[in-house]
C-alpha cells in the first residue's frame, strides 16, 4: 500500500513539474517521492502525449499547417517552457569559450545570448517541421509517433536521473542522488508497454490500418528509440564539458528528445 501511496504522490509531483495542468500546491511529499520515482516521468509522458497528439486527430478535415500549428502550440500550453529555458541555456553554454567552470557560469546566468536563442529556435522549428510532417500521415501513425515521442522524451529523463551523475549540487543532483542504474529498468519497461499499447489501441480504432499494425508497432518503437538518442546527445555533451548533468541538461533533454523522436518516427513510417 505504501508503494502505492509513493508512486501516486510521484505522479502527483511529475504533473506538476512537467506541465501546467492544475494539480493545486505540489507537497514536498510528493516532490521527494518523485525524485525517488523516474518511473513516474514516462506514466505523465503518457497522459502529455495524448493530450499533446489530439489536434492531429483533425489532419483529414483541416490543413496540414493548421494542424501542426495546432500541436505545436498544444505541446507548450500542456508542458509550459521552463524545460525550453533549459535548452537556451545550455545553447549559451555550449556556444562560449572557457573550461568546465565558465560554461557552468554562464548555465546559470539569466542573460540570454545568441548561442540560446539559436538553440531554441531549432528547437521550436524542428518541432513545427516535425509537426507538419505527421499531419500529413494517416492520422494512426500520426498519433501513435506523437505520444510515442512524449513519452520517449521523458524516458530520456528518466534513463538521466537513473545513470548520469550531476555536475554539482542542485536540481540536478535532486534525481540523480537517490537513484540507481536499476531504477531505469521500470521506466523503460513502462514506456515501451506503453507505446505498443498506444500503436494498436491506434490501429483497432482505425480499421483501414489494421493491416498494418506490425508497422506501427516497429515505427512507435523507432520513435522511441529516437528520443532515447536526442536524450543522450545533451547528457554526453554535459559529462564531457561540465563534468555532469545538471537541471538545465534534463530540460534541454526533454525538448531535444521530443523533436528527435517525431522525427525518427516520421522517417520510419516513409522507409517503412
């Protein structure tokens, strides 16, 4: 029972670290059981996904921009952009010349320069684009690859707390502390039966693609698989140049996660 009591108060913390969705007052109860809990990351992925994906639903009444447009904005109105300050800071710091300690300066500097606004801007263009092509796939796939990719980039969070060690003392530290290279094995699980589930729930609810479930099923897993790799470019970056991860990395993963996955399930899908 106090298992369960753990993971809810860890969901109840993710929701409301991860989006904007009204959760009332988080508790430091429920804080630190999420910080105990990566598994918690891919169950909020999952809801976020679904969430996220609804716009796409409209891709054969609507046109193809309107429809991306309509994810995009969807994508920061549920998960707001505190993880996307993550990835303009961390563009600033992999853009400046200096050694571990001046590149950790300007992480936390609340000046935003040319290297951030260049990092977020693919970001966000990246996205579109993404967005643009899976409005123009059968609504299934477009679906599946869109919660595949949500959960996927909190997978990649969820891995980084488990196997990374933090550059210093701080946010970083909070997830990677309590945490152990076991503690991933439940998030990926979860998040694997989760996009399966997602990929044939998709195909039964869309009798056309029936037919093509296994091929769903590989394209959720590629989608997945490519989040897992925009996850590790920001975490390898941070352990050479840091010396470690820290909270401005897990949200830098987050976003660049979500871009990669959208677009490895994209490209899976057309050489499928």
């Amino acid at each position: 029972m106090a298992v369960i009591v753990d993971f809810l108060r860890a969901l109840r913390g993710g929701v409301a670290f991860l989006t904007r969705l009204p959760t009332g007052t988080a508790s430091d109860d429920d804080w630190r059981a999420l910080t105990k809990t990566p598994a918690a990351f891919p169950v909020v992925g999952v809801g976020l996904g679904l969430l996220a994906a609804l716009p796409l639903l409209a891709s054969e009444i609507l046109p193809a921009p309107t429809v991306a447009f309509g994810y995009l904005v969807g994508v920061y109105l549920l998960t707001g952009v505190h993880h996307l300050d993550g990835a303009a800071d961390l563009g600033d710091a992999v853009v400046v010349h200096g050694d571990r300690e001046r590149r950790r300066a300007v992480l936390k500097d609340t000046t935003t320069g040319v290297g951030g606004l260049l990092a977020v801007a693919l970001v966000v263009a990246g996205l579109g684009l993404g967005a643009l092509a899976l409005a123009g796939l059968p609504v299934a796939v477009a679906f599946t690859v869109a919660v595949a990719a949500e959960v996927g980039a909190k997978l990649g969070m969820a891995a980084m707390a488990a196997l990374a060690t933090a550059s210093h003392e701080g946010f970083g530290s909070r997830f990677t502390e309590p945490a152990s290279p076991r503690s991933v094995v439940a998030p990926l699980g979860l998040s694997i039966v989760a996009v399966l589930s997602v990929a044939v729930l998709a195909t039964a609810a869309a009798p056309p693609w029936a037919d093509s479930r296994s091929r769903l099923v590989l394209v959720a897993l590629a989608t997945l698989a490519g989040a897992l790799v925009g996850a590790a470019a920001p975490w390898r970056w941070a352990r050479r140049s840091l010396g470690g991860v820290s909270g401005d990395v897990f949200g830098a993963s987050n976003e660049l996660s979500r871009v990669a996955g959208v677009h490895a399930g994209v490209i899976a899908w057309t050489l499928s």
